[in-house]
C-alpha cells in the first residue's frame, strides 16, 4: 500500500498546491473560474479525444459491465435517497444528495491519475464510466427536479437535456475519437502532436483546478456532509464491486470501475447544486471533505484491487 500511497502523492499533492494558492489568495476565485473552463473546453477535450482515438472500439461495450455500474451506482442512489426522503428532505433535495454519493471526479482526477496508476487497459473502462456518469446520472437528476418543479415528466424536459449533453466538450470529445477509430481513419503525426501537448496540460491544470475550486467554496455543515463523503467513497465502490462479482465482469475493468467508484466527489455536482439550489452547503463540503480523505481511501481502494 506503501508503494502506491507514494505514486498516488503527487496528484494529491497538485490538488493541495492548487489549495494553498487559492487560500492564501494568490490564485482568486476568477483565475480558478478561467483555468477551470481552459482545462475543461480544451486540454481535458484533447486528452480525451487523443485517448479515444487509441481505442478498438469493436471491443469497447460489455454490457456486463454497464450493468454492473449502473445497478451498483443505482443501489447506492435509491439508499442515499431513501435515508434523506426519511429524514424529511423533499424529493429534489435528496436526489441531489444521492447524486453526489455517486457520481465521482472521474474527469478531472480519475482519467489522469488511474490511467498512470492502473496502466493502459483502464482507459476504456474510465471513458464508460464517465460517459454513464454524464449521460445517465446527470440526465437522471434534472428529470427529478424538473419533474417535480412541474408535476410530471414532460417531453419538453427532454430537448434542453440533449442541447446540454450535445455541448458537453467531454461527450463530444470521446464520441469523436470514437468515430475516428471506427472508421480505421490516420491520425496525422501533427494532429496527434497537437493533441499531446494540448491534452499534457490537463492532468496539471485539472489537478490544480480542483484545489484552488476547494479553497473559495464553504465547508458548512460537517457532519452531513462527512456521512456523504463516506458514502462516496466507501459504499459506491464496494456495491459497485459487489455487482461487478456477481455479473463475473473481467478483472481488469471491474478494478477499475471499482476504482473510477471511490474518486471523491465530483466538481460539477456543485455546479447542479448551485443552478439548482438544492443542498448547496453539504455538496460543497461533501467535495472538500471527500477529496481530503479519498488521499488515504484511494490508494487502499487501488491495493485490494491490486491483491484480487
């Protein structure tokens, strides 16, 4: 565990240096807002379209591995949301809760650091689970809130859903690289050049993003959100496995669903909160919190699935 804590360090160790400067004020909120969107239109974009391009994509679907994420994920959902609607939350307030138990930073920290971590043979897997995240889980949540803001699901509800997944430069980014490995098509060497050196400041910039994000948003609310961080990165992945094991999912792409499962809360959930107005306070710490603890929680996550 030693051995990986050690490798896992410097991605942490960017996220904590990317902290002290947007605590101390070196780096403002409106430098975290413009370095956020850079990395997010254009380095990460390039990172994923390089990698996508890589892929074959005739091997590329398991649909016991979709299973296996989705019912994994969905359990720990419909248990976050059933605890919060008990307590007395409404509907749209606990689907946001549930949201964050599951949908992790898998594109800001789990594509860049995994991919070194778990090797080559985990890209794919990362570039499903964060496809499902995207599409599934966030389509999933604004249905909810839409829903009940109006009653019912409408089809009208749809059309803005798609305008938002058709614009995500994510989605985009691994769908083309997609099409262009389908298609057998040569990547020229100055197009995959120009892809390397845009997509090489990702893991940097992203990294860094995401500790300089934490320093300017609130840590209110602990306790709440510590049962949140803990569901994140202790119950997701250990559903998620369960699920794994019992659809047989080959080894290597359950570890790193397994692994993609225990990242810390993603950024964007936030974001949702934020637009939305629902539980904003334990979203926010639920983030730092669990980014401070998936530090340890990581690389133990990493060593069992190393052990088997």
């Amino acid at each position: 565990m030693l051995a990986i804590f050690v490798q896992t360090l410097p991605f942490f160790a960017l996220i904590g240096t990317g902290w002290l400067a947007g605590w101390r004020g070196f780096f403002p909120a409106d430098a975290t807002v413009w370095l956020t969107r850079f990395v997010f239109y254009f380095a990460l974009s390039a990172m994923l379209l390089r990698l996508a391009m890589g892929l074959d994509i005739a091997g590329l679907f398991d649909w016991r591995f979709v299973t296996a994420y989705l019912a994994g994920s969905l359990a720990v959902w419909a248990a976050v949301i059933g605890l919060a609607r008990a307590r007395g939350a409404p509907v749209p307030e606990a689907a946001m809760l549930a949201h964050a138990a599951i949908v992790g930073n898998t594109g800001f920290l789990g594509v860049p650091m995994l991919a070194v971590l778990l090797g080559p043979a985990s890209i794919a897997p990362l570039l499903i689970v964060l496809t499902l995240d995207m599409v599934v889980f966030s389509t999933l949540i604004t249905l909810i809130v839409a829903a009940a803001g109006h009653g019912r699901i409408a089809p009208g509800m749809f059309a803005p859903i798609l305008r938002g997944l058709a614009a995500n430069p994510m989605i985009v980014s691994v769908l083309a690289g997609l099409a262009w490995s389908g298609l057998r098509l040569p990547v020229p060497q100055a197009v995959d050049a120009f892809l390397a050196l845009l997509g090489g400041a990702a893991t940097p910039g992203a990294l860094f993003a995401i500790g300089a994000s934490l320093a300017i948003r609130p840590a209110r609310r602990p306790v709440p959100a510590l049962s949140l961080s803990l569901a994140k990165l202790v119950l997701h992945p250990a559903a998620v496995g369960a699920a794994a094991m019992a659809l047989s999912v080959d080894p290597v792409p359950a570890g790193v669903m397994v692994a993609a499962a225990a990242l810390p809360v993603a950024g964007n959930v936030y974001m949702l909160a934020d637009h939305f107005s629902l539980a904003v306070e334990r979203v926010s710490a639920a983030i730092l919190f669990s980014t401070a603890l998936s530090i340890l929680t990581v690389p133990i996550v990493i060593t069992l699935i190393a052990k088997g």
